[in-house]
C-alpha cells in the first residue's frame, strides 16, 4: 500500500515527500521488499538516480521477484547499454515500451519496430495501442502523426504523470520538434519531475543549450533534485542505503 500510494503521489508531484515517507517506514520495516521498489521509484522522480538503483538492488537482495522499475532509471541515466542487457520484461509490461524506446534512442530502430508491433499484437488494449501508435510514429520520424497521437492520449490519467510528460517531451526533441518538446519538459518538472543529469547529459537537448528557457528548466530541476537530496538525507536514507 504505501508503495503504490507513493507512484500516485509521485504522479501528483509530490515524490519528494513520498519518499521521505517510505524512508521513514523502511527505517521501520527493512526487510520489506516492496518499501525499496517504492523508494526506487521515487527517487528516480527527484533525480537521484543512483539512490535509485540503489534502492532497486536492495528490494532485490531482499525478494528476486519483486516488481521494480529498474529500466526506468537507467533509461533516465542514459545507461542504454546496460537497460538492453537486462532480461527482456514480460510481453505487455510498461518497462516492454521503455525498451522500445531504449532501442530507438540507441539506433536501433528496425529492432525497435519489431518489439513493438509484437506489443501491437499482444495487448488489444485501446490506451496501449494509442501508446504504441505515438511510439511508432516516433520510430519513423512522423511528427505530425505524434502530435495526433498526443491528442487522443490527453483523455488518459497517465497524461497527468509528469515521467510520461517528460517522454513526450524527450522524444518530440528526438526528431528535431524541439518547441513541443520544450513545453512538455517545462511541464514536467514544473510537476515535480527533477531529472536534471538527464537534461543536462542527454544529446537530444543539445539543440535547446543556448536556449534561456532551456537553461532555466535546468536550475528549476536542479533546485528540485537538491532540495530532494537534502531531504534524503535528512531523512536517513544514506545510512539505509549505505550496504
């Protein structure tokens, strides 16, 4: 329970005070896998990427099969090489569509396409295929068709998660709609998504350095991901980490 109340408060963009929460509790309770998946969940949206991943392998030291969002993180990290060396996630999970886009941000386009029309044919659920229609028109470099599909995903609560505004947003940057893409990352980390490292390292952004706009997104993200990593700590989350 507190770990799923911490995804919909990160989707409200409140995941710092999530977190302080599930530290509080794994404090408490640290045997409990499912408090750590949370925590990597969390802290992921505050941008401490490697709390993150830290969290993750200590849900796992504590239970192999719990479920985590590993592939999440290391697609903020930019860490490609190793998201695509994990084994493949179960046909129809989210983290299938993040490899999808982990694919298409490494080059590898034409395995890309293959993974997600075997998604298309797995899971008949409409939202999914909206979803994987955006990505597709995405993988052939079809803005307008991505703008379309944007339109028919604005009726889903997933439009309100500032990680799936921040997606938008990144891919849009990845075929040079860079004013889009703009607007979706002033969005979200305007909802509490501070991935600053991402903003700042990723080579879709590049076009979007000397932008005043952009460079102000930055500071915003990187005052949000300080603030989150006082409270870290504050909160006892290195030592709890620190094995």
């Amino acid at each position: 329970a507190h770990k799923f109340y911490a995804y919909l408060e990160s989707d409200m963009g409140h995941a710092t005070r999530a977190m302080v929460r599930l530290l509080g509790e794994a404090n408490r309770h640290g045997n409990d896998a499912e408090l750590f998946a949370g925590l990597a969940h969390t802290c992921r949206y505050c941008g401490l990427f490697d709390e993150s991943i830290a969290a993750d392998d200590e849900a796992r030291r504590l239970d192999p099969n719990v479920a985590t969002n590993l592939q999440q993180t290391l697609l903020m990290t930019g860490d490609l090489e190793r998201l695509l060396s994990l084994d493949p996630p179960p046909m129809g999970g989210g983290d299938a569509a993040i490899r999808v886009i982990a694919l298409g941000l490494a080059g590898r386009r034409d395995e890309a396409r293959r993974l997600l029309t075997e998604l298309q044919q797995a899971v008949q659920i409409r939202t999914f295929q909206w979803w994987s229609g955006y990505l597709m028109a995405w993988l052939d470099r079809r803005p307008a068709d991505m703008a379309s599909g944007l339109s028919a995903l604005k009726q889903l609560m997933i439009q309100n998660d500032p990680e799936a505004i921040f997606l938008e947003g990144w891919l849009h940057c990845d075929v040079g709609e860079h004013a889009i893409g703009l607007t979706h990352l002033k969005r979200a980390v305007a909802k509490g998504y501070f991935v600053a490292p991402t903003l700042s390292a990723s080579t879709q952004f590049d076009a979007l350095r000397r932008d005043p706009a952009f460079q102000s997104l930055i500071a915003q993200a990187e005052q949000g991901r300080a603030r989150a990593l006082a409270a870290f700590r504050d909160a006892g989350g290195e030592r709890l980490l620190a094995g």
